[in-house]
C-alpha cells in the first residue's frame, strides 16, 4: 500500500501540519507499520517492547521517507532524542545518526538507574519459616 502523503494547507506551520494531519495519515500509519515489521518490535535503544514510536532520523523530504530514514524507539528513549535535538536552533535539522541516539539513551538510563538506586528505600529483611 503506498497511500500519498496529505497536503500541506496553506497558513498552517510544518510542526502543526506535521502533528495534527501527517502522523494521522494513513501514510504514516501504513510506514509506521513496514518500520515495525522491518525493524523489529523492540526499541533499537534499551530494548523495551512497550510503548513503542517510529523516529524519523532525517527528515529531508517527508514524501520521500524510507524505511531506513525511521527508527523503532520506546517512548522514554523517543522523548531523550528530542530533547538533545531541540536544542538546535534549526527545528528541521537532521537527528543524530542511530549510534549516537542509542548512546544518549544509554547515558540517560544509566542516569536514571543510578538515581533509582541512590534513592530507594531500604527493604525489610525478609521472616524466615522454621
């Protein structure tokens, strides 16, 4: 199936024709649906099988995105690419290649991991049956 990509209306941003018509279409649902099947259904970061996004890594023409241009990414290491990408100060930049994305959401994990472990609460000794 290779639906056409919608129309971009006239007075209406990139970012808002983006959110609220393109990722609705069933282009993308239909692109969405190879990336998982080509990809695998786990996150190509940290591995996790839930809560899972296709990433565009670049989006130089949108109506010519391959499968190789999208990423399977959980929805916490999604969110960690595009926190460290909107920083630039080009919205339409080009994302970080696949090794330096899996990279960042490591760290970030790492992290994440570090502070869970600082911070838990100390557990009960177990009551031993004699």
């Amino acid at each position: 199936m290779n639906h056409r990509v919608p129309r971009h209306p006239v007075g209406m941003s990139h970012r808002q024709w983006y959110r609220e018509i393109y990722l609705k279409s069933e282009h993308w649902f239909d692109l969405r649906k190879r990336a998982l099947q080509h990809h695998g259904k786990q996150c190509y970061s940290c591995r996790a099988t839930k809560h899972l996004q296709v990433h565009h890594l670049r989006y130089k023409n949108i109506h010519d995105v391959t499968i190789e241009d999208l990423q399977v990414l959980c929805k916490s290491c999604h969110k960690i690419v595009h926190q460290y990408n909107d920083k630039s100060s080009n919205p339409h930049a080009s994302l970080y290649s696949p090794k330096k994305s899996k990279m960042l959401a490591r760290d970030a994990r790492r992290r994440r991991l570090e502070w869970r472990r600082a911070n838990r609460k100390p557990r009960q000794p177990r009551k031993r049956k004699h």
